[in-house]
C-alpha cells in the first residue's frame, strides 16, 4: 500500500470524525461522553482495518484530543478536571491502540496468506511447465523462460557446473553484461545469499538432490520469499534431474532401436541373400551338368539374371539408404512430364513387373518441375511392393496427375490390402506385418527408402485400404506446373 493512499485514508478518517464531533456538538442530546467515545472507536477501527498502523495510531491520538477538547470538562480546552476523565481518556487511547495494532496484524496476516497462496500459485503452474519439458536439450533453457515468466522475475539463470566453471541458461537481462561466472566463483554455499551485479540485487539459491550440490538458481526482481526461494529450487533441481533422465532415456531408446535395426537388418538381408544365392548356386550347377536340353539351359540362365537382378534390387535399397541417412540425396529439378517419371519408376523395377499389367492414366500435356531421379526411384519401390503383393496377372493402376501445387501419383493393387494395425508402421525400417512375413520374403526397406527420397524434395507418401480390397498409395510431391 502507497504512503499517498495511507494519506488520504488519514484525510478520510479526519473528515469522518469532523462530522461526527459537528453532529455531537449540534445535537448533544443524542449521545453522552460514553456514546461519543464508543463513535470515535468505530471511526478507528474503520480507518485501521484498512491502512497501515501508523495511520491508525494517528486517528487514535486525534479522536483522543478531540473527545477531551470538545466533549470532556472544560469544554473546549485540553484541560481535564475531573480525574474519573482523564482514566476514560486513556482508557480510550489504549483500547483504540490495542484495536488498530489488533487489525493491523490480522490485516497483514491476510496480505501473507494472499501471498502465499499466489507463491503456490505460481509453484504450481510451473510443475505444470515442467511435466511439459520433453526436449532434454532445451529443458534448461525454457525452465529458465517459464521461471521468468511464473514469477514475473526480470531475470532468471540456472547455473550448471562443469569443471571450474558454470554452464548458465539465462532468460531475462541484467545490465550489459549479465551474470558471468565470475560473480559465481564462490563454491555452492548451503544456504541463500544475494549477489549485486550492475547495481541489482541479485538472489542466488543453491540447488541440491538430496545432500548433493548440482548448481545454482539466481533471480533478480520482484521480492521473493525465502521459503518460496526454497521450494523453488527444489523444484528446478527435480526438472534438472528430469531432464537428465529423459536424456538418459533417450539415448537408451536410440540404442535399442539401433539393435533392433541392425537385428532386423541381418535378418532380413540373410534372408534375401540366401534365398536367390541358393537358386543361382542350384542353376549353376544345373548348367555345368549333361543332362539339360537347350529350353531347360535357356530357363536355367534366366533364373540366373532374374536371382542376380534381384540381389541388384537388393544391394540398391541398402544404397538407398545409406544415402538417406547420409543426407547425400540432392535433388535436381527440372522439367518433366508425368509420364516420364511412371516410365522411369517402371523400367526399374521391370523384372518385379513380369506377369502384371499396368493400367497407367498420365497426363502428358502439361508439365512439372522436380526431380524425376528421385521421384521415380520412390515410385518404383511402389510399384513393385504393389507386384510383390498382389496376386499373380493382375492389374496394378497407376495415374499421375497435375494438380496447381504439383505432382500427384497413386498406385493401386488388387492384393488383400493392409492389415488396420499395420497401416502406421507400413513406412518404417524393416517394419513388415504379420501377413507380410508369413507370405513374401522382403527385408521391408521399400517403403521406408519411398518416405525418405520423398522428404527431400518436401513430398509426401501415404496408405489406405481400398473399399473393394487392395492397397492405395498415394505420392504427393510439390512442384512448380506449366
């Protein structure tokens, strides 16, 4: 509360106990000295029920020397004759002291449970802010920001020690510098300790887990309790505990996935190699044996390109991988007509293709800017995941479309479509469902090297079960149309 408020709070009590002296004074047959006194009394406890305790103090010493001048014998003067008075006189000055220290305290203890309250508030708020933190890279630095924020602090820092200095995530200013190392090279103390830096107060609270030490917490600006000081930094030093362990976690899943990528990866790559290496092996020696006429020869040698084509495809996906990760797909766009690019992604894939027939709707008289590499190669893992996985002879649709914000190609089988529970995963690593893995061998590449050749010119692939059965994929690829 400002001292002007308190001021016109005094200016207000003084008017009222003008007014009632004037009434008492015009109408003295309405009350008696104890009446009068009891009506000074409300006055004070009015005034000091809402202003600070000097203001209350002052409003007892005036209703005091205006009950003796205008109202105690002689009237009119400051001098009381009869002794019975001057014991009322005190009696009245200490009730109306007791009463406005009384309401004082009550006052300001009201104020303190308001202010604790908004502390937990705020305490809690942030505990909200903190269940949010999911990004252990950041963690530090938006606890900082929410700190700032919860408690309307003009600056706020978490000091992270390593080796002989500090890490310090800042939100907030403090002069021109800030706050450096320097004004923290004080080991970590046990208890709170206030820091000046620029000319600013600057509160610093240690943070400790337990008995251990892990940093500190400096705030500067509005005044903070030191129990609410306290709470909050155990708050933060169980955020910087969390953000550790989801870090922790983070690199355990990272691992985990890894042994699973490298186990699926072997897996799957003993398997497809096995399978045409056997039958270029089985081939081979067929060809070096006597009893092969010249058709059973000629079936013999293509069984062998078809093995070696296969291990082709196969030795291409892992290619195409390592190159996605790698980042080393750029792409180079230029002008081509959407029949190009299905005629590209099918001269891939071609030996995939041998008993299907393509039903293909392109348009051919306008054009799109892109990268027909790429684009085909992610088409072509399309196509010949829609031969893999249809029956045998029958039709695969394709139809590429220009649309005003570029290339739209889909490619429909009549296979028995995807299982709903494997519709999220079907663009994963080595992902294959059940039906998958029971029916066709495959080491589940396709799909992923598709999303992430796409990725890199900003396109899109998704998945959906056709009504009439069979599979829809659908490219969706931004470009530049004329």
């Amino acid at each position: 509360m400002s001292v002007s408020a308190d001021a016109r709070k005094l200016v207000l009590g003084c008017l009222a106990l003008a007014l009632s002296t004037w009434v008492f004074r015009r109408w003295p047959q309405l009350a008696n000295a104890t009446t009068i006194a009891l009506s000074f009394l409300v006055v004070v406890l009015l005034i000091a029920a809402s202003a600070r305790l000097w203001v209350a103090v002052a409003m007892s010493f005036l209703s005091m020397l205006a009950l003796n001048f205008f109202f105690l014998p002689p009237v009119g003067t400051l001098t009381i004759v009869d002794p019975q008075n001057w014991s009322a006189l005190f009696a009245f000055l200490a009730v109306s002291l007791v009463a406005s220290h009384l309401s004082a305290v009550a006052r300001d203890r009201a104020r303190e449970a308001l202010t604790r309250r908004d502390e937990v508030a705020r305490l809690f708020d942030l505990s909200r802010d903190v269940l949010l933190i999911t990004d252990s890279e950041a963690a530090n630095s938006s606890l900082a920001a929410f700190i700032a924020r919860r408690f309307d602090l003009d600056y706020v820092a978490i000091c992270v020690p390593e080796g002989d200095s500090w890490i310090m995530f800042e939100s907030g200013s403090l002069g021109a510098h800030g706050l450096s190392p320097a004004d923290l090279s004080d080991p970590i103390r046990g208890a709170q300790h206030t820091v000046t830096v620029a000319g600013r107060d600057v509160r610093v609270v240690p943070l400790n887990l337990g008995t251990k030490p892990i940093g500190l917490v400096a705030t500067s600006g509005r005044s903070i309790e030191d129990g609410t000081l306290d709470a909050l930094a155990g708050l933060v030093a169980i955020a910087i505990e969390r953000a550790q362990f989801l870090d922790q976690r983070k690199n355990a899943e990272f691992a985990r996935q890894r042994e699973e990528l490298k186990s699926a990866l072997l897996a799957s790559l003993a398997h497809d190699l096995r399978t045409p290496l056997t039958a270029i092996r089985v081939a081979a020696d067929n060809l070096r044996s006597s009893w092969p006429n010249e058709q059973e020869r000629r079936e013999q040698s293509e069984l062998i390109v078809t093995e070696v084509d296969r291990l082709t495809r196969l030795f291409q996906n892992i290619l195409e991988m390592v190159r996605i990760d790698a980042g080393a797909v750029a792409p180079d766009a230029r002008w081509v007509a959407p029949s190009e690019i299905v005629d590209a992604a099918r001269s891939r894939v071609e030996p995939a293709l041998r008993g299907h027939a393509i039903a293909l709707e392109a348009e051919s008289d306008r054009l799109v800017r892109l990268d027909p590499r790429v684009t085909a190669a992610a088409l072509s893992q399309l196509l010949e995941n829609a031969a893999r996985y249809s029956p045998d002879a029958s039709l695969i649709h394709v139809d590429a479309l220009v649309t005003d914000d570029g290339l739209r190609v889909t490619v429909r089988d009549h296979g028995r479509g995807i299982a709903p529970g494997d519709l999220p995963h079907v663009f994963e690593r080595f992902y294959r469902g059940a039906d998958a893995k029971a029916d066709r061998s495959g080491t589940g590449m396709g799909l992923a090297i598709a999303r992430g050749l796409l990725a890199v010119e900003n396109g899109r692939v998704s998945a959906e079960n056709c009504p009439d059965g069979g599979a829809r994929f659908t490219i969706v690829v931004p470009a530049d149309v004329k």
